[in-house]
C-alpha cells in the first residue's frame, strides 16, 4: 500500500510517501480501506518533535479519518467487513495512523458512520469533535438551559463546540476574529457571535445572558480577562490548546469567581470519560446535528502541503484522499 510516513522528528520534509507493506490487523484490531484522512494541529506537532521523540522506524501520522472496515482481527465482534466508519486517536500509541491506503488500529478507535454521513464529514470528526464533547463535560442532559462561550468558534474544535451545545440545549456565544470567521460560527448555530477584540465584547455577551456557564477555551492567556468578565460564580473554564507563552493566573480574580480551570489533552483523558465524549458525538451525528467545515482536499502525494496548511492556519478542516 502507498503510505505518508516520517522516520525522524522536523519540518515537513521528513515526510515522504512510499510504498509499505499492507499491515494485518491483530487481536482487538480492525483494518480501514481510508476514504479520507484528517489532519490536525497535533499532526504537525508530532512530526515536528513537540510533543514527543522520533518515532521507532517510522511513524503514519493522521489521527482521524472514514473508511470502510476491510478486515478483522480475532476477538472483534462489534465490526464486519464492509462497515464504513470514522477514526479517532488511530497514530496515538500505534505505527499506522489514516494518512495511507490503510490503516489498522483498535476496533474501539473506529465508529459506525451513518448513511447519511459523508467520508468528510466523518474524517472531520475524531480529535475535535471528543475534544469538544470532553470540554463541554461529556453530558449533555447537565447543558440544557445553560450559556457556553465558545472562545474561537470557527476553529474545528470550537465548530463542533458550538454543534454540540446547541444539540444538548444550550444558549451559544462564540467569538471569533473576522468576519469570514464570525460567519462560519454563525453557520454552525451560535446564537450570538463577537469579535473577541472589540473593546465592548463583554458588554455584548452579558446584554444577551447575564452570566456564562461553561467556556469552551482556545487561548487561556489572551481571553481569561473576557472570560472572567462574563462568567457566573463557579463557572468551569476549559482550555484545550497551549499557547508560545504560559499566562500569568490573576489568582485573586479567578478565586473571587469561584471558578474552576480545567485542562485537557485527549490523549490522557480517563476511559471513562472518553467514552462519555466519542458517545455524545456519536449521537449528535446520528441525530443530524454535525456539519463539516469548509474542506481542503489534498492528494497522499502531498501529505506535506497539507500539514503545512494546517501549521499555518487554514481556515476550515485539511483532509488528505489517498
């Protein structure tokens, strides 16, 4: 099979696409014909060495992705052959991530994907739709009636945020920079948009909700001000993504809040908890409620460009078709 592989830590030309053995998959493990791969911020971060070493020989990067189940390990009974479904964490722990003909990665990592899905939609899902059911609180019973601000609401986590608050019954303010992206948030359902810039945001947020319950937060350090300011007491701040910088903490205002900092990296959330997400987006997808976002499809051949894309902020969801 033709596979995107690296071999050491660096920029994107430590990427290259060559052939490889089809891998079989093993006990536990199912084997996906990949339809479409998705790329994400920690995709390129992997590669590049900053969140972790070179990989052991060589490493398929690409965590998400659709396909069709092509084989089946011993002791899967939940998956047949023929089965489309999405991908999440496939690279996390395992050589052959989605950016390949193939890839073989756990059955538990793999979830049906309805009919009425797209491949896209489903290569859209996997790390930012969890991450934004995990952030949310991975119930959705507890979010009906309440207000979540969605800090970057164009963003693919912010996107599905925004899908899933509104699906669990919440009121949805997002913030977002630009118009194009203010847009696109209006588009995935946020009741009320702002640009996070403006000196009268916070005024904005609070004519339309009195007090925010739950933020769903892509940059801690510049937005805990605005977060702060319209947050009830005891409000949850989730952050999900690290800035160059680490911010400084206003320890008195946060305790004065009575509010309660949480930080996620998916790879370490608990079973349980992970569950609880990948299920809620598994609802809200067979429920109709999940749209993609704007795609940019990219050939295997170009498995770099695409990566790059995604370093340099493309805004909508990169997806590389083998």
């Amino acid at each position: 099979m033709r596979a995107a592989i690296f071999r050491q830590s660096g920029d994107s030309g430590v990427l290259s696409v060559e052939e490889v053995a089809t891998p079989k998959p093993g006990p536990g493990e199912v084997r996906v014909r990949v339809a479409c791969s998705g790329v994400n911020p920690t995709d390129w971060k992997i590669r590049s060495g900053l969140t972790g070493g070179p990989p052991e020989d060589f490493q398929v990067p690409h965590h998400d992705g659709a396909g069709v189940v092509d084989a089946v390990g011993d002791g899967v009974g939940d998956r047949h052959v023929g089965q489309r479904v999405w991908t999440f964490l496939a690279a996390s722990g395992n050589r052959w991530g989605t950016a390949a003909d193939f890839t073989v990665l756990p059955a538990e990592r793999t979830r049906p994907l309805p009919d009425a899905a797209s491949d896209e939609l489903g290569a859209c899902l996997g790390v930012p739709a969890v991450t934004a059911a995990h952030c949310l609180g991975g119930q959705p019973e507890r979010l009906a009636g309440a207000t979540v601000l969605v800090a970057g609401g164009a963003g693919a986590v912010g996107h599905y945020a925004v899908e899933l608050a509104k699906h669990a019954g919440a009121r949805v303010v997002a913030t977002a920079s630009t118009e194009e992206k203010r847009e696109l948030a209006r588009a995935a359902g946020a009741d009320l948009v702002v640009d996070y810039k403006s000196p009268s945001a916070a005024e904005e947020i609070r004519a339309f909700a009195p007090a925010v319950d739950r933020v769903v937060e892509v940059a801690l350090g510049a937005n805990l001000d605005l977060d702060l300011a319209v947050c009830r007491s005891g409000a949850e701040i989730v952050t999900y993504a690290n800035e160059a910088t680490d911010p400084t903490l206003p320890t008195r205002r946060l305790m004065g809040a009575n509010a309660t900092l949480r930080f996620v990296l998916l790879y370490g959330v608990p079973p349980g908890e992970l569950a609880a997400a990948v299920s809620w987006v598994e609802q809200a997808l067979a429920d109709g409620a999940l749209s993609p976002l704007p795609l940019h499809r990219f050939p295997l051949d170009q498995t770099a460009a695409a990566q790059d894309a995604v370093e340099q902020g493309a805004v909508g969801k990169v997806l590389v078709v083998p």
